[in-house]
C-alpha cells in the first residue's frame, strides 16, 4: 500500500512519535510510506527509506502554519492509497486530499482533541479556541475510518455514532526501553522524573506542589529531572531541578533507567506513553488517574495511581514509594512485565489489519 501521513509536525513530541514508529513498521513491512508536513517544522531523524515532504511556507506560529498551509497540505499530497491524519484540521486537509486523490482516509485520534488547549496554555484567544472546537467537533463527524489509541479515547470523541472505534495502541521499542543499561550519573540523592511540556494540562505544576510539600516536611534529600525540549515555568520550585533535553530514545532510556521514582500528572492523556516506556526501563511509577493510561497503569500491582490536580495525594505516594523499597521492587518487576506486550510492531499489526480490512 502506498500511505501518506498529514503531520501538523514533525517536532519531539508524543504524537510525533507515534506517526514515526508507525511509519517506520510499515515501511518494513514493505509498504510505500510519506510523512509529510509544514515547512520549517520538522525535527525527527527517520530512516531514508521514509520519504518526506516539506509544504507550504515556513511559518513560526503553528496555529497559523497549520491554517494558512491548508491549500498546500492537500495540494501536495501524492497519489496514494491512503491518507493518515491525527488532528482535527490535518483531518480535513486529508479529507479533501483523498477525495481529490480517489484515497481513503484514516483519521487516528490519540486524545480528548476537543480540550486539548481549554487549559490556555498555548491558545490564549478565546475565538480561535471556539474556532478550534468547532473544527474539532465537525472533524469527528467527516465520513472517514476512525481509529483511537485507548477505550478512553474512543469515549471522546464527538461523533453522532456511538463508541466501538478499533483501537491502535502505542508501543514501547523494548531493545531501546529496558532495565538494563547505561545510567546518567548522579550524587546519592534520590531522582524523581518526569516529562515535562508547557501545556497546564500536563501537570507539571502540581508535581511541584506535591514536591514542595516533602521538601516542607524535611524529605529534601531529592532532585527533579524533567525531561523536555520547552522552556518551563520552575518559579515555584522549592528543590533542585535538572532539565535534560534528550537527542533521541537512546538517551531517552538512559535517563529513565536514571529514576528513583518517575511521576506522570497529567489532567487527562488519550495513552499515556512516557510512563510505559519507564516501566519497561525498570522505574516504578506515581501515575494520575488520567484517562488512557489505564490501558496498563493498574493501582498498587504496577504502579500508584493518585487523582488529578491533588498535590497532597500525590505527594503521599512519591512519598511511600522513596521510603518503601519493597513495593518498589514489586513495581518495578510487574512494570517491566506489563510493558512487554505493548510493542510497536503489534500496534502495526493493528493498523494494518485496519487498512487491509477497509480498503
């Protein structure tokens, strides 16, 4: 099959991610695959076998970028079998492209799309946020194959049909993501990690808040590493905070491999894969009750599970699990053992058989 992928970009990023793994099973499975994206924001190194294609104009606002390179996204989408889109308004340059193209389209939705940016964030105008959920909302409803990455995400998605989307899953590279390996270097005090990006919604704030909270009750003896490409708001940290900006997964897992402890606050996640990727890396984990993550995440077997936005509960099971080594053993051995199953190549198995059943 000959595939074209619609990405928004192709910066580190999770979703990114995902089409590239996705991308690269495909690819060696001998089907003809394209990434395609606006110009100036690309970011990950794929294997040449992988064509990509630059459109549009280089704009450094990615709403505009995204708005304003509609016209060229569908111009440049090549004859193809199918178009692959995963956000709402890449949804409908797809749309458009496999109408003009006789394709069929595949719209993979990885998250509650509709909220993504209600935290403010990063889309501050409060008409361009009515504008998105309404792009959003008419998204859901094009006559177009629809898959999601969780039951969760299925649940949210704004369409008249009810639930039952196939669901493609993220997977782990377990030859990269395992617990045996290089380490980074560091003094006796314990490291607490997490991922870290500028959306509120991923609740990085309220990690600090709960990591303020042991500091005031004399658990100092800790670092936070945040791995991240953004720049960060650590105003508030009352502890030392180290920032590691990885290259690429190799250094990814080397840095997980590096946790005592490795925290996931988000409000709300259509998967959840950086706390998978830290299971398979031998890190037992705090994990907030967050919607997609309870694909693997299972409370007190392979992780902690606290609510959303509750520092105080938080900070009790980061707590518990720097001061109770033999429940971090347990996690850390039924982690690794849930990670196992959640390959990319089985997440490709999935999206092929969709292809092949719909084509």
């Amino acid at each position: 099959m000959k595939l074209v992928w619609i990405a928004q970009d192709l910066h580190i990023g999770g979703g990114q991610r995902v089409i590239c793994e996705l991308s690269r099973q495909m690819e060696q499975r001998g089907h003809d695959v394209t990434i395609q994206y606006p110009k100036g924001r690309g970011g990950f190194q794929l294997p040449e076998s992988i064509q990509t294609r630059e459109y549009g104009w280089e704009i450094k606002s990615a709403t505009l970028s995204i708005l304003a390179n509609m016209p060229a996204a569908i111009a440049d989408v090549p004859l193809c079998d199918w178009v692959l889109c995963s956000m709402p308004i890449s949804a409908f340059s797809g749309f458009a492209a496999a109408k003009l193209r006789g394709a069929k389209m595949l719209y993979y939705i990885m998250n509650d799309e509709r909220i993504l940016f209600d935290d403010r964030s990063l889309m501050k105008s409060s008409l361009l946020l009515r504008l998105y959920h309404a792009i959003t909302d008419l998204a859901h409803k094009l006559p177009v194959e629809i898959a999601v990455n969780s039951q969760w995400t299925g649940t949210r998605v704004q369409r008249r049909h009810a639930y039952g989307f196939p669901v493609i899953p993220h997977g782990v590279d377990i030859e990269t993501f395992k617990p045996d390996g290089d380490r980074l270097e560091h003094d006796d005090r314990s490291v607490i990690m997490t991922v870290g990006r500028r959306h509120l919604w991923k609740g990085l704030a309220e990690l600090i808040q709960a990591l303020n909270l042991l500091a005031g009750k004399g658990q100092n003896s800790f670092q936070l590493w945040i791995i991240s490409q953004d720049d960060l708001d650590l105003s508030q940290a009352r502890f030392e905070v180290r920032i590691i900006k990885p290259s690429g997964d190799e250094e990814i897992a080397k840095t997980l491999r590096s946790a005592d402890v490795f925290v996931h606050p988000s409000w709300f996640e259509g998967f959840g894969l950086p706390p998978l990727e830290a299971m398979a890396c031998g890190a037992p984990c705090v994990i907030t009750d967050c919607g997609g993550v309870l694909e693997f995440a299972r409370d007190g077997e392979n992780c902690l599970l606290t609510p959303v936005r509750n520092p105080e509960k938080m900070a009790d099971a980061i707590e518990k699990l720097l001061t109770t080594e033999k429940l971090r053993q347990k996690l850390i051995r039924a982690g690794i053992k849930t990670a196992a199953p959640f390959t990319w190549s089985h997440a490709a198995d999935r999206l092929e058989e969709i292809l092949i059943k719909t084509s």
